[in-house]
C-alpha cells in the first residue's frame, strides 16, 4: 500500500513549512532514506527523505508552497503512476481547536521527530487545565518508539484545554493542549480516545457531476490508554528521571508490569518497585552504570560556517558529513565510520563501514535533555536551538576510558564551536 509523505514539525511553534524544491519529480523511483525535498522553517532548511522504497506519485505541492505541518503532500507507491485524486488534507489546528466550544488560543500540537513517527504517547502533562504556562516551561512529556522527550509550552499563557489524557496516543500533527493569553473561566480536560469514539456524520453520495472523491486517508491508529499493565515485553511508560533512577539502580521496571502496577511510572513509582517481595523478582542481571557527559557551545559559529561553505561551494553544505568528519577526528581515528541519525533516518559514513560511533544530530527539535544510556558504540547527540547547541555523550565504561570519553567530547565541542579552525 503507499506511504505517505508528510510535511514535518521541527518544533512546537512551527505551523507551517515551505518546499524550497522537490529533488524527486513525479514517477521518479526512489530508495528508503534518498531526499525527496527541501523544506524550508523559521529556523533552517533541511532535506526530507523518502519513508520507504517505490515510485513518487500524487505530489500535492509545488516549489515555493507553504504547507501545513502534518498534511499529506505526496505518496511513495508500488507503480509510477498517480492515483488520479488528491489526497485528503489535514485538519487546520484553527479547526481542532474549535471543536465542541473548546476554548480560544494557539494550539499545541504532537510533534514528529522523523518521517516514520505517526503518532506519540504521553507520558505525563507538567501542567494542569488553568495553570499559568511560560514559553520555556516544561508542557508535557511524550514517549515515540526512539526516546521519551520532554515538550515545552513554545507559548506564554494559560493552559485552556488539555485534550488528551497521560498513557494516550495522540497522532502527529494534531492539537492535544491550547495555550489562551487571558486565564480561562473554565479550562477543559477531555481524553483523546472520546473524540476517537466519535462518529463523523454520513456524507451524502455524489452525483455524477461532481468530481471523484478523494481516496480516504488511512485511520489513525487507535489511542491506548496505560492505566493498565501491558503485557511483559511490551512498551512501559514512565518519566527520563524514573527511568535514569532505574538505570543507575539496576531495577527493572518490568516487575512493575508484571504486579499490575498502572502506567505511567514516576519517581514515586520507583519505592513500590523497591519494595516488590524478593519471591516475584526476576533473576536478577547486571545492569552496568553508563557514562554520560554534557557540554554546551554557541551555536552560531556552526551555522555561520555552513552558510559560508554553501555560498563558497555554490551548493548546499552535506551536514551529515561534516559531522560525521568532526565526530571522527574527535575520536582521533579520522577513517572510522560514524552513523549519522537525523530526522528518523540513519547514514553511515564512510559508507560500507561497520559504524564504531553514533551521532544523532536532533539540533532544532523539541528535545532539551537526552538520558538513554549506553548502547553498542558511543552515542553522540545534539540538541537545542537558537543561541546553544548542547551536546551529550552516553557510552558505557568498557567502550571509552574516563580520559577518551573526556578527549571525545572536548574533541567534537571544540570542533563544532570553531569549525573553521579545525578543518585548516
């Protein structure tokens, strides 16, 4: 069946993207991770790859559109032909926001952090219905299938609508809070599943005048609410700080699953775990501690350098490697291969080289802090926007002494606060 090809959010306070260029034309064949096109936000221009292997058909928008984040502007299907309709446009966050009288402001919506995301799960609100919000303020945490991120407001206000509750799934690109400038007389709380329930009127059939209606888009899949325990083995929701205390611990939140305790997990979850009789514990494993280090450079001197590369090169600057060359030369093996994560999508270079490091470049998205533990190689992220780039280095002790993961980080920050100076 075909992929959809959305328009992404890189932000909370990003409505809208413009497509700088399609890199694909209409018929074109493309392969799993090629750019399809450039689209252009507030903050930057970036590429946008294709979800899946097939034909590029039903192109919805030309160069120099603005599009709506969340709508549909194309598909990746099994033949090179179009399907002959156009694809059913997302809901206007105006429209969400006005549903059944809900309160007037802007409208905070489910972000994406790559193109396979279709829908996130809360974690937890920060916040509840009528408390004062500042723009920077933690909004709520939402849980996808790479990371449990924490959201901020993007608003300064009052939390006038909350409409999704903690353990639902909301789909990307739809309204789950608003934010009102003026406090509201009475704030709404509702569940995302009531408005899962809710059966859209029957339209009436078409005559043979009107156009062919358009193909109906695929339903969004159904919200879960985890109030209750899933099965072992499956997704277990619970807060970064619940889960870092785990980690550092060595307890397994599976337990919790396995007694019946209700989902979400925080902090305060952690003494019932604690407290578990020793005859249901699992055997026991050794959890090894991992190492993680931060550091924080202006991020003005890489953005200025990548502009003053792509206006002397007259191209556009290939980001992923110049990062993966950084990342190298920090580890002090310049040839080593560096996989390279960004917006959902993952590029080793060199290519045809087994990847010892892993960079995931999330510079721009709504993510302010990154806990995940150790993996199979290093783990270097960015994140942040605007004035500060931060950048965290999780690895575990047996892959980078104290002194190398220290080299590591010092090596790829100063690198990346003054890029002219090291590639000279």
């Amino acid at each position: 069946m075909p992929h959809e090809v959305i328009m992404p959010a890189l932000g909370m306070a990003q409505d809208t993207g413009k497509i700088v260029g399609w890199l694909k034309q209409p018929g074109d064949a493309v392969k799993a991770g090629e750019a399809l096109f450039e689209v252009e936000t507030d903050k930057a221009t970036m590429e946008v790859e294709a979800p899946a292997d097939g034909f590029l058909t039903d192109v919805q928008a030309g160069d120099g559109e603005d599009v709506p984040v969340g709508n549909v502007i194309a598909l990746i299907s099994d033949t090179a032909e179009d399907s002959g309709s156009r694809v059913a446009p997302a809901p206007a966050a105006g429209d969400a926001a006005s549903e059944d009288a809900l309160p007037e402001g802007i409208g905070v919506i489910m972000p994406a952090l790559g193109m396979a995301q279709d829908e996130g799960v809360i974690v937890a609100w920060h916040k509840a219905p009528g408390e004062a919000v500042a723009s920077g303020d933690i909004l709520f945490e939402v849980e996808t299938d790479k990371a449990t991120m924490e959201v901020e407001a993007g608003q300064d206000g009052f939390v006038a609508a909350l409409l999704a509750e903690a353990g639902e799934a909301a789909p990307v690109g739809e309204v789950i809070a608003i934010i009102s400038g003026e406090k509201p007389a009475t704030p709404v709380q509702r569940s995302w599943a009531d408005k899962a329930k809710a059966v859209p009127a029957a339209a009436p059939p078409p005559t043979e005048a009107e156009d062919k209606p358009a193909p109906p888009k695929a339903p969004a899949k159904p919200a879960a609410k985890a109030t209750a325990p899933v099965s072992p083995g499956g997704r277990i929701l619970a807060s970064p700080k619940a889960r870092r205390i785990a980690l550092e611990e060595g307890l397994d939140l599976g337990r919790l699953v396995e007694s019946g305790h209700p989902q979400p997990y925080h902090v305060a979850d952690l003494e019932v775990l604690r407290n578990l009789p020793a005859e249901a514990a699992a055997p026991a494993t050794a959890t090894a501690s991992s190492r993680r280090l931060t550091a924080e450079v202006p991020a003005e001197a890489f953005a200025a350098f990548c502009a003053w590369a792509a206006e002397d090169s007259g191209a556009p600057v290939d980001r992923p490697a110049l990062l993966a060359r950084f990342a190298a030369a920090a580890l002090g093996r310049p040839d080593a291969g560096v996989a390279v994560e960004s917006h959902g999508q993952t590029r080793t270079l060199p290519e045809d080289t087994d990847p010892v490091l892993i960079l995931r470049d999330l510079a721009g998205s709504p993510l302010t802090s990154i806990n995940l533990g150790a993996e199979d190689v290093p783990v270097l992220t960015l994140t942040g926007a605007c004035d500060t780039l931060t950048i965290t280095l999780e690895c575990a002790p047996g892959q980078l002494s104290a002194p190398e993961a220290l080299d590591l980080l010092a090596g790829f920050a100063g690198r990346m606060g003054e890029p002219l100076r090291h590639l000279l």
